[in-house]
C-alpha cells in the first residue's frame, strides 16, 4: 500500500472529477512556442502587409487538439489585444453547406460585442455596420442570425425572408454572394485588430465552408489574419478535400505551422499523477508507469482512467491522505481501452443520468436545457424515471451529475455541449441500435409539435 502524505482540502479532492476542466498543459511546451510564433509573426505583419498565417495542429482522437489550441490561445493572447473565435465541424453535419460556419461567426460576434464592452469608445460595431452593404447585410443576418443582433440590423421584410431560406442552395452565384459578404465582414473586424479564427475537427469539414476559408486566407487585403485548425490526420486519406486545400496553401507560399501532437512520454504522465494527487513525482511513479503503460500515454485516456481508479475506488481518500494498492490495481482487470472505461462510467451513473445522456447525444453534440426537458417529458421510457421529483430539478440534478463527472460542460446561456467526441459517441451507444431510430423519430416528432404549437400562438397574436 502507498500512501502520500500531503493534505488535500475538500475541493482538491474532487480534482479528478474536473480533471478536463483542468487548464495546464503537459508535454507540449515545444508546439507552444510554435503555436506562439505563429501568433506574433501576425501581429508583426498587421501594420506591414496582408498575409495570413495558418497553423494545423493534427493527431489522433483524444490526443488533446482541442484542449491546446484553446487553452494556448489564451494563454498567448492574455496580453494582446485582438479577436478570437472557435468553432467545431460536427460529423453528423457534413452535408450541411456552412454548417460550421454559424458556430464560428456566432463566437466572433460574442467577442466584438466584448471587445467594445471593453473600450466603448471605439464603436466598433457602428464602425463594421458602416464597411457592409445592404446586401451583405441581408445575407448575413439571414445566414447567421447573431450578425443580425450584434449589428443591429433591420428586420427583412416577408420577402426577404422568403428569399432567405435559399441561401443554403447550391446556386454558384448565391454562394459566391455569401462568400463575399463574410469576406467583407471578416475584413471589417480585421480592421480594428487581428482576428484569429479556430476551426476544430476539419476533417469533418463541409465543402462551403472550406471554400470560405481559402477565400479568407488567401485574401490579399485581409490583414493580421490568422487561421488555426485541428484535425485527426489518420482520417484525412488522398482524396480528403483538406488535402487539395492544403496543396492550393503551399502552391500560393502561404505561410503554414504544422504541428503534430502525439501521447504523452512516461515524464508527462508522472507529472500528471504527482499534480493529481499532490504527491512527490517519486512516489507518484509507480502509478504513473501503470497508467502510462496501460493508455499508451493516450492524452484523453489518461485522464479517464485515474478517475476510473479513483471511482472504482481503486484511489481512496483517507484521512486527507491518498492511498492505491497498485498489486490490486494490476490484478483488477481494468478496462484496456477508452471506450471500455467510458462506457463503465456510465452504467454506473443513476438511471436518469443515463437517459439524460442518451438523449442529449440524440440531438448532438450541442444542445440546451429546453431541448432535453421538453424531450424527456415526451419520451414514454422515460416518463417514470422522471415524475417522482419535479422535472426542473431532476434535469438540473442530472445535468450537474453529467458535468461532474466530466462529460459535459456549459457553453452559456443554457446552452451544453459534450466534452469530447468519444464521450458523445459512448453516451450515444448507450441506446441499442435497434432502439436508435425510434429514439431520433420521437424526438423529431416532440420538436415538430412544439414549432406547430409556437406557429399557432404566433398567428393568434397577430
């Protein structure tokens, strides 16, 4: 048996139960300062001239892509000024022109509506209204309704709106025009400071959106523009539509990072464990060179498998004080995979936390708190479950137990998103497949009802 001496507070205790909200990176001081560079040669160029920078960061799932970029951004940018944004390319919506384009716009203008929260003075947002035409400003709060808000813009009138729902075709000429129109506006943010765009999981990229950001990044009178990318290189084959954008960036110079994140070395994971379990990294060792060996040093893996321990009871808290039978722990048969870890997380969680995750991962990967109540409510095999306590705190209590346990975390305003692909792909399995498309016709019907019921309230207000 070892035992740490260190004294571990209440919070601290829970740390592993946060472990992906954890903001230090391990292992990647090298692609830091990569990804560092990359960001200062920008903002030395904003003044000087209007090249942009691409950096791609590539990596098998769960090597922790999302995690650096997000969290090395603001590291680097704490002391700059500028605009960043994210945004994800979901698998299910590849076939959805500009389906992560939303995402990304959306987040530019939280960061505008920021900036000038932050300097009223500069009336950025008059400023950008003013650089836009009429058209551009029709397309763009029709396509992205943030823009809209943001700019303050006129409501389109009942034809414009007709008009509108068309902006998804596949005309060339009506997606040349949405092109151009989010050219402008990126060019128009452009012009009170650099922007950073984040777009994560490009190999699930749509081919509209694509052609976007090659517009952007190949645009000479765009200026202090940086692009920043993720995607997994072992689903990205010769035919990938990333490929040929790739060769268009290196035929027209374009000044490209490439970073790789591999798994963790064996000195990464002993600092994970010693930090972890406030211990000293030679007392740590021996667990960590279990952990290690075991996930291969597999970023995601890691951290799910000390919690597994630690949920398994295989790390106990006694006294402020750790403790592992590492013998116990090597004899116990624990899950060698990461999906084999996830989905025993789960089926240990309480009953309603199961349904609450498979019917989240139902919808998406993204959804809110009146998109799952109003579903479970409606849901036959769930109705038990739910009605021995009132919905709004059942949902509340299973939403915080989905988040504690790492799983889940809020995006504001109501609005939730699952922490990784995996954990939305374990919670989806939940559902037998045989089960699967019953589940996404119930749903489909209770969303379908309830828009009805709010076109029928709308044209009795009229």
């Amino acid at each position: 048996m070892v035992s740490s001496n260190s004294t571990i507070d209440r919070r601290d205790s829970a740390s592993l139960d946060h472990w992906n909200r954890n903001t230090h990176m391990y292992g990647r001081d090298f692609e830091l300062s990569s990804l560092s560079a990359a960001f200062s040669r920008t903002i030395a160029r904003y003044a000087t001239d209007a090249k942009s920078e691409v950096v791609l960061v590539s990596g098998m799932s769960g090597t922790g892509k999302t995690f650096f970029v997000k969290n090395g951004m603001a590291e680097i940018m704490s002391s700059s000024s500028g605009f960043y944004a994210s945004g994800k390319c979901a698998q299910l919506e590849q076939n959805h022109p500009y389906s992560c384009v939303v995402d990304l716009f959306t987040s530019l203008c939280n960061r505008v509506s920021e900036e000038e929260k932050e300097m009223p003075s500069c009336k950025i947002r008059s400023g950008i209204r003013q650089s836009l035409q009429a058209d551009d400003c029709f397309i763009l709060s029709g396509l992205i309704p943030k823009i809209g808000e943001m700019l303050d813009l006129s409501t389109t009138s009942t034809t414009d709106s007709q008009n509108n729902e068309n902006l998804h075709s596949s005309g060339k000429e009506q997606h040349a025009c949405v092109l151009r129109s989010l050219r402008r506006f990126v060019r128009a943010v452009a012009s009170w400071g650099t922007v950073v765009l984040f777009l994560d999981d490009l190999q699930w990229i749509d081919e509209a959106s694509l052609d976007l950001i090659q517009l952007l990044v190949l645009d000479d009178h765009l200026k202090g523009f940086l692009l920043i990318g993720t995607y997994r290189d072992n689903e990205v084959g010769p035919g990938h539509i990333l490929v040929e954008c790739f060769k268009k960036f290196e035929a027209e110079a374009v000044n490209m990072t490439q970073i790789y994140l591999g798994h963790l070395q064996k000195t990464h994971v002993i600092d994970i464990v010693a930090d972890m379990l406030r211990i000293s990294h030679k007392k740590a060792e021996p667990l960590a060179k279990f952990v290690h060996k075991h996930t291969d040093g597999h970023a995601l893996f890691v951290c799910r498998l000390l919690e597994y321990l630690r949920e398994k009871k295989f790390l106990k808290l006694n006294h402020s004080q750790w403790e592992w039978d590492l013998g116990r722990i090597e004899a116990a048969g624990v899950p060698n995979t990461l999906d084999g870890v996830l989905a025993d997380e789960m089926i240990r969680m309480p009953e309603t936390a199961q349904d609450f995750l498979k019917t989240a991962a139902a919808i998406g990967l993204f959804f809110d708190d009146f998109t799952i109540d109003l579903i479970l409510s409606s849901l036959e095999q769930d109705s038990r479950a739910w009605s021995e306590s009132k919905r709004e705190n059942a949902l509340q209590e299973t939403l915080q137990c989905s988040m504690e346990r790492g799983f889940i975390q809020s995006t504001g305003d109501g609005s939730h998103q699952f922490n990784h692909d995996r954990m939305w792909q374990a919670s989806y399995n939940l559902t037998p497949e045989k089960e699967r498309e019953v589940l996404h016709l119930q749903i489909g019907r209770r969303l379908l009802r309830t828009l009805r019921q709010r076109g029928e309230t709308y044209q009795s207000k009229k």
